[in-house]
C-alpha cells in the first residue's frame, strides 16, 4: 500500500435520528430530503447515488445493550474519538450525571485526533467562559464571566437572556454561543495538542461556529463579550471553509449543534428548514473534496426526527452516511459510534505506510 496521505472528514449532526416510522411519509421531518434519505429504499445498507459522491447509510446503534438511562452526547462522542463502547463501559445516563473522569481515561488510552499527524478541530470556542460551566473542558483557558453580569449584560433579540438552570439545557442558546459545550472531543483535541480555534479564525474564513451560518450569533448582542458580531453566510460558504481545511489536514472534524437546540422547540417547519441546511452543507462539502476523500457524516443521538412527540433523547438509531471509496463497505462495518475510530484509523497516514 503506497503511503498517500489521503484527507478524512468527520461530520456530527447532533440530536439526528433515523425516523423510527420511516422517512417516506409526507408528516416526516425528511420528507423532503433530495439524497440523504433516498426515498423507497430500505435495508442495512442504502445506497446514496443522487449525492455528488456516491455513498452509502447505515442505521447505527448508539443505545448498545443499555435499555435503562438517557443516552447523552458525551456517551457517543467519546465512544467515537476512544474507540472503546463509552455506553458498555458507562452505561447511559441514570438521573447522576455522567462519569467524566472514565470518558477522560477512556481517551487517554486511545484518542482518534492522535491517530493523525495533522488533525482539525474545525469548531471554533468562544473566548469567555461562564463560571457555572463547571465541568467545561476548556475552563482554564478562557476569562471567566459572571452569570449575573451575563443576565444583565447580554441581549437576544433586544432582550436580556434568562438562564432557566445551571446546566445547559437551561440555557441552550448560549451553549452554543459560547461553544463550551462540555463535549470530549474538545477534551480529546486539547489532549492531543490540536489547536483550538477562536472567533477570530472564523472572522477569518478558518473555523465555523456551530451553529455553521451564524444565523443565531447574528441575534445576539455580542458586544457584551467585546466581540464584533460574526457575518451571517451560507451552507455552501461554510462548505469551503471546511474543505480548504481538509485540504491541509489529514483528518477534519467538525460537530454542527442546530438540530439540538431546534429539537427542543417542537417547531416541524423549523426541524426541516435545519435538515435542509444539513443536505445544502453535505452536498457542498462533497462538490467541494476530492473523490479520494473520505467523508463520514454520522450523528450522537436522534431527537430532530421525533421532536414533535418527544421531549428527551428518544432512542433511536442514528444515521450514518459514508461517501467515497468504498463507501457502501466502510458504512456496513459502522454499526456502533465506536467503530467510527477503527474504520477512521485506517486511513490515517501513518497507518497507511505500516
Ligand atoms: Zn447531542
């Protein structure tokens, strides 16, 4: 095997399930899908063949053999970035919180940015850091803010922002505008000396918020933080400033956190107004890379797809895209989140010359 250093893409959709009724009924938040939920086809493996880049989904089992507790983003994204089953190891979330100190160990042992001898956190942190995010990966690094002064101080929409609790479901729109999001992969990269990203590599066309357009961070009053407020652009301009990334690194991650925030409102129209930035994104990333490369879009848990009916994490699949070579391959061997890190493995470089 010759040692061609060959870009990898991980895209993760947060709160994306597979619709447990099917995605071919009109009342489906995919019901208008142009190619990422090809219509009439069933089965493990689905061909993806409208795409720019042939490809191919698969339904991945997030839940494992854990029927009791609530699956939670961290489970799944350190299962993706240790290569071990966080769920066996941990079990779901049981009304306790979670264990971070086994997620922290977990990617100590094995940690997929480490794999790579250039990697990309493509998600950028905002540079102040609430005080009541205790368990944020990233606190010693950026200036603690008052909550109070935050409620006082910060606007949306012309309006103070109240903060309903202390954990971040009670302040979901600055979760992620703040973007510490208490997320492993962001533990994972610090461990593995990626540099983080700031605003100010998004003012300069080198990270993405994630929330992708900044459509959210454009109805703040951002000035608060001493920040300048960020430009509203598209999918498809978000799409280059991921692909000239991947060009430069040999693995590219990026998490897009809308679907979240947008579950939890309940709002159908709302729901597939986001899965649409979603195929306008994916459609732009494949125009956008080589045919050689391999892109992996996958998701931590569903929610999006049932926001109607539920109020929590249903435990759904989740869907997994792969494009590239041999993709309908690679995507029957992404069963479980954890299998993302040995597929991903294979093409880091190193490896490639081994
Ligand atoms: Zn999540």
């Amino acid at each position: 095997m010759s040692p061609v250093s060959r870009s990898t893409i991980l895209l993760a959709l947060d709160s994306v399930g597979i619709d447990p009724l099917g995605h071919d009924r009109p009342e489906s938040v995919y019901a208008e899908s142009r190619f990422l939920f090809p219509r009439g086809k069933q089965g493990d493996v689905v061909p993806i063949n409208d795409a720019p880049i042939p490809g191919a989904l698969v339904a991945t089992d997030v839940i494992g053999n854990d029927p009791r507790g609530a699956i939670e983003c961290a489970l799944t994204y350190t299962s993706i970035f240790s290569g071990q089953s966080a769920v066996d190891r941990h079990g779901l979330m049981r009304g306790l919180g979670l264990k971070e100190g086994l997620f922290k160990q977990l990617i100590a042992d094995a940690n997929l940015f480490r794999q790579f001898d250039h990697p990309c956190l493509l998600n950028a942190i905002f540079p102040a850091h609430l005080s009541f995010f205790g368990s944020s990966h990233v606190e010693d690094l950026l200036p603690r803010v008052d909550r109070q002064a935050v409620e006082t101080g910060l606007r949306y929409r012309g309006r103070a922002v109240q903060f309903k609790g202390t954990d971040k479901n009670g302040f979901a729109e600055l979760f992620t505008l703040a973007e510490i999001n208490q997320n492993i992969f962001v533990h994972a990269a610090r461990e593995a000396g990626v540099r983080l990203n700031t605003w100010q590599d998004v003012r300069d066309g080198r990270a993405l918020t994630s929330t992708m357009t900044h459509e959210l961070e454009a109805e703040f009053h951002v000035e608060f933080f001493d920040e300048e407020p960020l430009p509203v652009h598209t999918p498809g301009a978000a799409a280059r400033i991921l692909t000239a990334q991947a060009q430069r690194h040999d693995f590219t991650f990026y998490k897009y956190q809308i679907p979240d925030l947008v579950s939890h409102t309940g709002n159908l129209e709302l729901a597939r107004r986001v899965f649409s930035i979603i195929e306008d994104f994916v459609e732009a990333v494949l125009q956008g890379t080589d045919p050689d490369t391999i892109v992996i879009v996958t998701s931590d848990h569903g929610h999006l797809e049932q926001l109607a009916t539920s109020h929590a994490h249903p435990k759904t699949r989740v869907p997994t895209w792969c494009f590239g070579p041999d993709a309908a391959h690679n995507a029957a061997r992404l069963r479980r989140p954890e299998d993302l890190f040995h597929v991903l493995v294979e093409f880091a470089p190193r490896l490639s010359v081994a």
